[in-house]
C-alpha cells in the first residue's frame, strides 16, 4: 500500500484512476483511508501532522502552502537560492485561519464544503510552492514534508474529479505590496495581463494561463472574458467590496506595481498533467482582508459568493 508518509517519489495524479489510497492518521487513531470512502468534513492529518486534509463536497480544492510555523526536529533551514538568488522564507499570516473561515462560511451559507489540505511546516524549513529541488533543498525530512502535502493535493483533487467531473483550484496566500487589494494569479505577467486586455495573442495567453484546461473543453471560451469581463472571478469579487485585479473594475497592475502571477502550484495542478483542473493564485492583501477576524470572515463570504457566481456562468 503506498503510504503519504512513506513516499519517496513525486506523485503522478492520474485522474481517470480507480483506486488513489494512502495512509493517513485522523484526530482520533490511525486508519487506512481510499479516497473513495472520502466523506466531507472528515479531518486528517500525515503521521508528523504536517500536512492536513479537509475533504469537501464541492468541486474546490484550497491549497494553503505558507502559513505553517512547525520546526521539525532535524529538519534542516532552506539553504537553496533560487533562480533569483533568492531564499524566500516568511509566513503568510493568517492564511491558515482564512482558509478555516472559508470552509465555516460554506457550510453555514450552503451546506457545502470545499477540500482544504493545510501546510503546517515553517517555510523556513519547506518551501511547499516550489519545485522539490529549492523547496527542501536536498533535506530528507523536507523532502518527506513536501511528498506528504503535494500527495494530499493530488488525492483531493483526483476525488473531486472523480466525484464532479472537474476541480477548481485555488492556491491561497498573503502578500505584503503596499497596493491592498487581491492579486489573482492566473500564471500570467502583469505584462501578459496589459497585452490581453488590449486582446493581443489571447491565444498565447489562454493556453498559458490556469483557465486553459477549461478553455481547452470548452473552445469557445474566451479568455478576455474570463479575465476581465463582467462575469470574471475578480469582477465578482471586486463588486462584494475586496479590490482585486484583473478585474472588469482594475483589468492589470500597472508598471510599477507588484503582481504575484502565481507560482509552482497553480502552474503544476493547472496543467495539461491535470486535465480536468483549472483555477488561480489567490494573494490576499492584509489590511481590511487578513487584519481581524470579522476582517477574513467578511472575506470569506465574499469569496464564497464570488466562487459561486463564477462558476455559475461556465459550462460545466
């Protein structure tokens, strides 16, 4: 049986696959879990408890990579620069937090509830929004970590598929830019984001872009709109009062601002080795959205609406 905390390979997720199972040890006890006995609200944990699953019931998968502060004994720092010379380490505060808002405000409001796999490692320690190479940076037990919470990921998202027929992904952060609003990351460049909007080589961009699953089933699908029109994720969520961009309202940065476009995970889970899945970066700004707790409530039911009204107007 293969085994989240045993394995020593990057999983491959297959989503036609019949039979996706590892071990996991829940609240109460250790038991061995196949997904296809998956029901929502059950609570699971690796056997260090450094990733955490949250099934759902609904056809969204939440990824939340840096909100962890665990310091494993004998796991070394990240030494590793990356491209950019750079070892990037700090939290995302309260994004762990945000993400338990989400899920209450769902099954409040609707009854429903999204998956939520939660990493509870310092990044200090494991980069869980990098390739394995600069997320542990040759460490075994980083290594292990990064295994367990990417392992999770595929499950949830091989059940969703399963269970809907598609995901919708959001790989949910925090950043700290001066300009406070939401910064959706759909694999694309604050320069890729002015080009589309003035509808230059929108298809170069729909097929770069974390929507190209879903433009590639549904070919008439337009990217512009799926960016930037009335019926966008940022313009529904920009019209429940949570500034974001792009957005019908604010359509791309502007030169001298800062964009996260979205990282490893959204580039990994959006692509074609993940055919029936599609979705952003969620970079959450911190005054007004992660600040209070009625703060990330609010958002959380903005988010909720938003998700809804979106997913509403595609063809699935």
């Amino acid at each position: 049986m293969k085994t989240i905390q045993n394995m020593k390979s990057r999983s491959v997720l297959i989503l036609l696959i019949g039979a996706l199972s590892f071990t996991f040890a829940p609240a109460q006890g250790t038991m061995q879990l196949d997904i296809s006995g998956w029901e929502a609200g059950q609570v699971y944990f690796d056997e260090d408890e450094w990733t955490e699953v949250i099934t759902g019931d609904i056809p969204l998968v939440i990824t939340v990579p840096h909100g962890g502060a665990k310091k494993p004994e004998g796991m070394a720092d990240r030494t590793c620069k990356d491209d950019r010379g750079r070892i990037v380490r700090g939290t995302d505060s309260y994004t762990q937090e945000v993400s338990r808002f989400i899920r209450e405000v769902f099954q409040e409001k609707y009854n429903k509830q999204p998956y939520i796999i939660i990493n509870h490692v310092a990044r200090s320690k494991v980069d869980q929004n990098r390739d394995l190479h600069y997320a542990a940076c040759g460490d075994e037990k980083g290594m292990q970590a990064w295994h367990n919470f990417h392992s999770a990921a595929d499950s949830a998202l091989a059940h969703a598929v399963r269970k809907f027929g598609y995901a919708f992904y959001i790989d949910l952060h925090g950043h700290g830019h001066s300009n406070q609003r939401l910064e959706l990351g759909y694999s694309l460049t604050k320069g890729d984001l002015q080009k589309a909007f003035k509808r230059e080589d929108l298809k170069k961009y729909a097929a770069k872009s974390s929507m190209a699953n879903y433009i590639k089933k549904h070919p008439d699908a337009d990217i512009w709109e799926l960016l930037f029109g009335k019926h966008a994720f940022g313009t529904y969520i920009y019209r429940e009062g949570i500034p974001a961009t792009p957005a019908v309202q604010d359509p791309h940065p502007a030169e001298d601002e800062s964009f996260f476009s979205g990282g490893y995970n959204t580039r990994r889970y959006t692509s074609p080795d993940y055919p029936d899945v599609f979705g952003l970066q969620i970079e959450m700004h911190y005054r007004k959205a992660r600040d209070s707790r009625a703060n990330i409530r609010a958002f959380a039911q903005s988010l909720a609406r938003a998700y809804f009204d979106f997913i509403d107007k595609l063809d699935l």
